[in-house]
C-alpha cells in the first residue's frame, strides 16, 4: 500500500508527513517530486499533499502547483476513488485545481499565523474521522492565506450534505468567531468533496502526531487516512 507524499519546489512538510505515515502499520510512504509528473504516481494507492510555500505561493498559494503535469495524476486518483488528503498547501492547491470547491483568502489579520487551535469534529462519519466523530482536537496552524471562502450556493452544498468535518471551536467546543484564528466562514477548518475520498484541511495533523510535540491527536486522522487506503 503505497501513498506518495508530494513535493513541490518550496514545499517544507514532506518530511513530517513521511515520518508521521511511517508510525502507522501497513502504511508505505514515498516521496514524490512533481517533476516527476504522472510516471511518479504509477502504483499508488492514496496521495498526501503536503504544507509549505509551493513555488512561493506566487500569484495566488497553490496557483502554479495546481496547473503541474502531476496533478493531472492526483485528479485522475481522486475520480477514482482513491483517498487524497492535502494539509494546508495541499488544501490550497487542491482548491485551485477544482477538487474541492471554495478559495483560500488571506487571513482576516493580514498576518501569519502559528499557533494552537482546537477543532470540532462533526458528528458526521466520514473515511478520516472513524471512531472520532464528535470530538474535539488539539492540532496547529501555520499558514497566511487559511480564511476559507465559498459562494453561498457551494455553502449550502457543503452543510447539507455534511461535507464540513473540522471547524475551529474553543476547548469546550464552541463555535464562535472568537475562536477562529482566520476568519473563515462558518469556522471551517477542513472539507471534503461530494464522494468523501478528497480532504482538504488548513491544521496539521502531522505536527500533532507525537506527544512530545505537543499533542498527538492528529495521529487519528492520518490512520483513519491509511485505512481508508487499505
């Protein structure tokens, strides 16, 4: 079972990821260059794309990854059913490319941020939150441009059908805009599309994988992810 961790140039997360994957029995990552274009996704099973400042975040975060040779081979993945999970760039990237729907706009602060954050999990199963559904998690941010931003008609799609599985909440679970370090509409903190099998999310779930660093309640995440794989 092998899931290819991409790399663009200007990705800083790979390492993470690939550390994080490799505590989780049957998982096999491998890092994937994107100029290695589709011939680096032949054999793969599930793809992770991971944070960092591809191609510097030019014109827009995302906006030059998306449009790579390889990621027509993340596309063709994702119509197949297969699991695609991108973390903050990757999220970025992955709305740019149409995957999922919506933009990511620069936070409301004009700053970045760093920094811990809780995330409510809907109660709503879905392939990344078995066995969590409902919870509340500690993991960080690291990002710029994490204000998510929809139309009304997609903000409509995503709460009815319960395509909203994290939004960013306090430690007792409430959701409020004191609680939302970016200004994201309706506190959204990750979405996934209309088969289930693509997640987007801004926190890092792979900095939040050990308790020495802090706090390993990501770890769920990514297992579930590895599963889902299998």
């Amino acid at each position: 079972m092998t899931i290819a961790v991409l790399r663009f140039p200007g990705t800083n997360n790979e390492n993470d990821v690939l550390r994080a994957l490799s505590m989780i029995d049957g998982a096999n990552p491998i890092l994937v260059p994107s100029r290695k274009g589709l011939a680096g996704l032949e054999e793969v099973d599930a793809i992770v794309i991971p944070g960092g400042f591809s191609y510097g975040d030019y014109l827009r975060a995302g906006a030059v990854a998306s449009v790579e040779t390889i990621t027509e081979g993340v596309r063709d993945l994702a119509e197949d059913g297969k699991p695609v999970l991108g973390i903050c760039n990757g999220f970025q990237i992955l709305t740019e490319m149409g995957l999922l729907p919506g933009v990511l706009l620069p936070n409301k602060s004009a700053r970045f941020i760093c920094k811990w954050v809780y995330l409510k999990i809907s109660d709503h199963p879905t392939m990344f939150t078995e066995g969590i559904e409902g919870s509340i998690i500690r993991v960080p941010i690291a990002h710029a441009e994490g204000n998510y931003y929809c139309s009304e008609e997609e903000r409509e799609s995503l709460r009815d059908e319960l395509r909203i599985p994290f939004q960013y909440c306090s430690a007792s679970g409430e959701l409020d805009l004191a609680f939302n370090p970016n200004g994201s509409l309706d506190n959204i903190a990750g979405i996934i599309n209309q088969k289930g099998n693509v997640l987007g999310m801004m926190p890092h779930p792979e900095r939040a994988s050990r308790p020495v660093l802090g706090s390993s309640d990501g770890l769920a995440i990514l297992e579930n992810f590895v599963r889902a794989t299998k």
